[in-house]
C-alpha cells in the first residue's frame, strides 16, 4: 500500500515538475497586443507565432518549443511589467513581438540588461537603430523610416509637388513623418500629428478639412490598427477620394481590408502603399506561409504576421545552429547575424545594429481571384534598401 | 487663414460638440438627481453602436438598426438601474465608482466575446456618404450635418421636457433637493429608473451615430467618458443648459485648437518650436479651460447643488 502511494507521488511529482523527465525547452517570452481594439493586430501575429511553432513540429535543435504570450494592454508601462515578468519569473531565453515603438522603447532595458535575447517583429524606433543599438537586439521587420522613405520616392517619382502629411503623435508617428521628408522632394503644406495611445483620436474631420484647403496635390498617412479603418472611412466621406489621391504606410493592409471591404469602402482599391513584403511575394517560405494560413485561419496574414513567423524562425536558426546549447549565446548571436533561415521576405542581410537591409515595393490594394480584397506588389522601389541610423550605432 | 475653413471647423466642432452632449446630458442628470457616478456610462455609448452595427449589418438598413437601436438600449438601461444602479445610491462615492468601473471591465469582455475584439463597421446608405454644399466654396459632408441635426433636435426636445412638463419639473426638484421631493410624495424611484434609461439611451444615440465615421470598437466610450465628465464638470452638475453649454464650449475649442493651434504659436515660436509643441498643447486646451472655470465658478456655469 505504502509502495504504490510512494510510487504514485513519484510519478505525480514527474508529472508536475518542469524539467524532471522532459526534455529541455526553448522558452519564448511573445509580447504583443492582446487586448483593446488593437487586439486584432495582436491576435494576428500569434496566430503567426502558433503557425511557426507547428510548421517546426514543435522542435527546435531538439529541444521543445515554449512559446508564453504576453499582454501590453497598448500601454508601455503594462508591457514593461509583463516585459519584467518575463525575464525574472518565467526565464525565458528570448523576448520577440512588440508592436508599438513606445512600448518597446520602454521594455527594451528589461530584457538586454538580463543578458536576453530582444526580437522585435514589428516595431523599428530609430533610438534602437542608432544610439540604443544593441549585440543583442534583432529585427524582424523594418527601422520606421525606411518604409515611409520608399514612400517619399515614388511620391517624388510620380510627380507629386505638394503634399499633405498625417500621422499618429508618438514615437512611429515621427520617424514615418521624418521618413517621407527625407526623401520626397517637393513641398510639404501641412502636417497633423494627432493623439495616439488607449484613448487615440479617431476623429479625423478637423485635420481631413485643412487637407482639403492646403492646395496639397497628395496625402500621406500612417494610421496602423483600427484608426487606419476609421482613416479610410471619413477620407471616403470627407469626398477626397477624386481630389486628393491617399499614399499608406501601414494602414491599408490584411487587418483593415476586409473590414473595409464588409463596408464597401470601395475608395480604397487601387490606393498605394509601401513595403517590404507583400502576401504575393514569390519565395518558397513565403508561398508556405501564405498557403499555411489561409488554410489554418481561412484569412490572408497581415505584415505583422509576417514578421512574428520570421521572427520564430530566425530563433529556430540561432538554436539550431549551437545544437540546442541555449549556455552558448555568442554562437547563437553569430548565427542570427547571418540571417541564414529561410525568410518569408527572401534572402536579405543584417546591418551593423542588426535591422533586414531588403527590398521595398510599391503596393496596390486589389481584389484577388476569389473577390476578396488584398494587396499586390506592383513593383520595386529599393533593392537592398538599409536605414540611415545605422552610422550612429556603435557595435 | 481662410474664412471657408474657419467655418468648416467650426461645424466639426459642433458636430463633436453634440456627441458630448448626448453623452453628458444622462451623466449630468444621473449624477445631480441620484448622486450616483456613473463610470459605466460609456458602456452605453459603445453597446448603441455594436446594437446599431449588428442590425445594419443584418438588416441592410441603417434607418431601422437606428430606429430599433436607440429603443434597445434605453431597455438595457432600464435592466441596468433595477439590476444593479439601484443597489449603490446609498453607497458612497469611493464604492460606485469601484463597482461601476468593474461593470466597464464587464461590459467591454461582453462585447469582445459576443462581437470579437476586432471592431465592426458598416456603410452608409449612399445618400448619406457625399458632400453637401452650403455655399460657395464650403463644402462638407451630409452625415455630419445628419449628426449635428440630430444632436440640436434631442438637446431641444430635452430642453421642453425639463423645462416644460411635470416630469421635467420633478427632475429638476429632484436635481436641487431630492429629498424635498421624495417627502412631497412623488415616486422617486420611478423617476430614477426613467432617467437613468434616458441616459442610456441618448449615450446609445451618441455612440451609433458615430460608428459609421469611426466604428465601434471596444473601449470607445471610456474614452470619450472622460471629456464627458470635463463637460458636466464645467456646465455644472445636474444642469442640462450646462451640459449643453459645456459640450459645445468643449467641442468648439479641441477642434479648433486641432486645426489653428500651429498657425497660431507659429506667430510668436519658431516653425520647429511650434509644430512639436501644438499637438501637445491642444490635447491639453479643454483641461486648461476647466481649470480656468473652476477657479471662478467652482460649482460650474450652472450649477445647480451649492455643495
């Protein structure tokens, strides 16, 4: 009786215990935005993040794969306190995700003081480009400007002289402005930058209103999330649609379209925006991932789902390639500066503060075969574009 | 700067300035006659327009899901105040605002469960969705005429009602000495529950009638609630002229200080100085007016209780 007892706590205790009879793990610390109404950008990425995990057979250099979601509440005071939590009481061995550039602004000392590994699969503050740049930050996505950037060109290149510009007043919604200035040529006649955070302003018909007066020939605009839907709908009901055509960076994309399409927002199809990737981006991974998706969650991935992918297998890469000796960082760092995994982006290289230098294309927003709305490259704005902070890190 | 402009902007601010009215006119009331702060008010304004995008969606008519919305929520009003209002106007200050804040945690993880966290939107019936020329060259768009119709058609009606009917009276005796009325032997409860609804179901109209310019999204009405709160707190509380003059004061000055703010710092700062500078400041503009109304009116423009 007492043997069996003995032999039944044993095996509970088995059970129970983490690391008692089971193979290591690889732990993952996945912040992102999980409530709010930006939620559904969050949802998308650990979609993304649960996809990848499945298309590696939940392995990776032999050891299982734990990934722990995290929520910022779209607040960097919440996302430092999950940030922290991660680090000190769950120990995980990476930190990826992060949407918002405040909130990974906020969290970044967390994770790079306690000797972690920080994957941004989304945000790209120029402070992490340039003087904050560290060995241990990687980038899955893009530096803010670069895309506005690529913006600027074809605005310059399609003759446009005067432009008005409106973005979100937080630490993105500056570096896409500073992004497009640097590189359009001609006149900017106005510019908004309005409220952002949990109680953003999603009224946009004061600023639509002096658009409309400044003469401007263009208007640019960064409104990611839910705003970029709000966006549309009051530029379609402002009757700017016909008189001031709209250029998008990160608002027109696979989280606003159908929605937008549910409301017949038919202004937006044939609106342009820029980017490093696009769901028609010929590549085998990428072809895997799109197909992959669809299939699992009947929908297309955004960008940021793009990215969270990458980013899960851009770990897979660095543990693989220390054989699962997770002791050994500086191998593991080595093998992240290579870039050597298979990109859903292509192939592409890490610059010195470790963001993709990679291509950029102009995009348009069009009804794919089946009717449903998306986008499609049209062509490329730069090759092997890198951002313009990079001189000012010191690794 | 230019005079068609400056016309155009002062209509956005009245447009905004009703919304805020509908909102504030149920918190004012609620807050003057029962002495009940209602952090969940907002709720209301979020849940009218989820209702109205849902039967829109459903119904393929954006006339009906306003007709059948704006009815329902004044019902779930009415559930809300016999459910639970009811049993904290005798709590004290501290104590509703902990259980009405948790009623905002509960109402927005009812409509994230029921509709999802992504938000819902829905288009205008075509003849909505254009422009209207007012004259010359000031153009602006239909819907939001719609809106500040609306909201001046309601903010009248509430106006004849409080002011002209035995209802309205008992509302504003019970607005500046409810026990006074109770010992006259009116039915105060009643009363409550009419107004509370009334609330609702106005917070209800707010809250549609912005869906199709934004959309509903969870969370919406908390933070609209708060600029609510700066409304009722400068008009006075429990004066529906107040809320009303509130609301308008505030509307006209954020849109406003949105649009001229830049122009107008650009005249004494420098163009760098003035542009980083305008969109904090203007965030700021309705708060400073709050504080400058406090420190001469403490009890508001038209207040009512002398505290």
């Amino acid at each position: 009786m007492i043997k069996k007892f003995i032999r039944g706590a044993l095996a509970l205790m088995i059970l129970v215990l983490p690391g008692v009879g089971s193979a290591e793990s690889v732990k993952i610390g996945f912040v992102t935005t999980l409530t709010t109404g930006a939620a559904v950008i969050g949802n998308d990425m650990r979609d993304a993040v649960n996809l990848a995990v499945e298309d590696l057979n939940g392995k990776m250099g032999g050891l299982d794969i734990e990934v722990i979601f995290a929520d910022d509440g779209f607040k960097p005071e919440t996302g430092k306190q999950v940030t922290d939590k991660l680090v000190k009481s769950d120990d995980v061995d990476f930190v990826a995700g992060y949407i918002w550039s405040h909130v990974l602004l906020a969290s970044q000392k967390s994770v790079l003081n306690a000797d972690k590994f920080l994957i941004s699969a989304n945000a790209g503050p120029s402070q992490l480009a340039g003087k904050l740049c560290h060995r241990d930050f990687f980038s899955t996505s893009w530096q803010n400007d670069q895309t506005p950037m690529a913006m600027g060109a074809v605005l310059s290149q399609r003759g446009v002289s005067k432009l008005y510009v409106m973005a979100p007043n937080y630490a993105a919604g500056k570096n896409m402005v500073a992004g497009v200035e640097r590189t359009f040529k001609g006149e900017i006649v106005g510019k908004d930058l309005t409220k952002w955070g949990k109680d953003a302003q999603l009224d946009f018909s004061a600023e639509l209103a002096k658009a409309k007066a400044s003469g401007a020939e263009a208007l640019f605009v960064f409104y990611p999330g839910k705003a970029g839907g709000a966006f549309m709908k009051q530029y379609e009901q402002a009757g700017l649609a016909d008189k001031l055509p709209l250029y998008t960076v990160f608002t027109v994309d696979a989280i606003s379209l159908p929605k937008l399409q549910q409301a017949n927002m038919k202004a937006v199809l044939g609106s342009l925006t820029t980017g490093f990737w696009g769901p028609g981006l010929k590549n085998p991974q990428n072809a895997r991932f799109v197909e992959g998706f669809l299939k699992k969650f009947g929908r297309y991935p955004s960008f940021y789902a793009a990215q969270s992918y990458d980013s899960i297998f851009l770990i897979n890469s660095a543990v693989e390639a220390v054989g699962g000796d997770l002791q050994d960082r500086d191998g593991m760092r080595a093998a992240m500066e290579k870039a050597d995994f298979p990109s859903v982006r292509g192939s592409f290289s890490y610059g010195a503060n470790h963001f993709p230098i990679q291509n950029f294309y102009l995009l348009e927003v069009v009804a794919d075969g089946n009717g449903n709305w998306t986008t499609e490259i049209r062509s490329t704005v730069f090759e092997n574009h890198q951002d313009t902070y990079v001189a000012d890190c010191r690794l | 700067m230019d005079s068609a402009l400056v016309m155009i902007q002062v209509l956005n601010g009245l447009q905004l300035g009703v919304l805020l009215f509908l909102l504030a006119a149920g918190l004012t009331l609620v807050f003057g006659i029962m002495d009940f702060i209602n952090l969940a008010h907002g709720a209301f304004y979020m849940l009218g327009a989820f209702i109205c995008a849902t039967l829109a969606l459903w119904l393929d008519s954006f006339l009906l899901a306003v007709l059948l919305a704006v009815p329902i929520t004044f019902v779930i009003g009415v559930v809300v105040e016999l459910g639970i209002a009811r049993q904290l106007y005798q709590a004290d200050h501290l104590e509703q605002i902990l259980a009405t804040f948790g009623l905002i945690l509960i109402a927005d993880t009812l409509v994230q469960m029921i509709w999802g966290p992504e938000g819902l939107t829905f288009a205008l019936p075509e003849i909505l969705n254009g422009q209207v020329r007012l004259f010359y060259d000031v153009e602006f768009p239909v819907y939001r005429i719609l809106i500040i119709s609306a909201g001046l058609l309601v903010a009248l009606a509430l106006y004849l009602v409080v002011s002209h009917t035995r209802i309205g009276m008992l509302i504003r005796a019970g607005a500046s000495n409810r026990r006074m009325v109770e010992a006259l032997g009116v039915d105060i409860r009643m009363l409550f529950t009419l107004v509370f609804a009334a609330g609702a179901a106005m917070a209800g109209l707010a809250g549609l009638m912005i869906a199709p310019i934004t959309e509903a999204s969870i969370g919406m009405g908390n933070e609209i609630l708060i600029v609510a709160f700066v409304v009722i707190v400068i008009g006075g509380i429990g004066s529906v002229q107040g809320a009303f003059l509130g609301a308008m004061l505030v509307g006209l000055i954020d849109t406003l200080g949105r649009s001229f703010l830049d122009d107008f710092l650009r005249l004494f700062l420098s163009h760098q100085a003035a542009e980083t500078s305008a969109p904090a400041i203007s965030a700021m503009l309705i708060y400073i007016l709050m504080a400058v109304i406090l420190t001469f009116r403490p009890q508001g423009l038209f207040g009512v209780r002398s505290s």
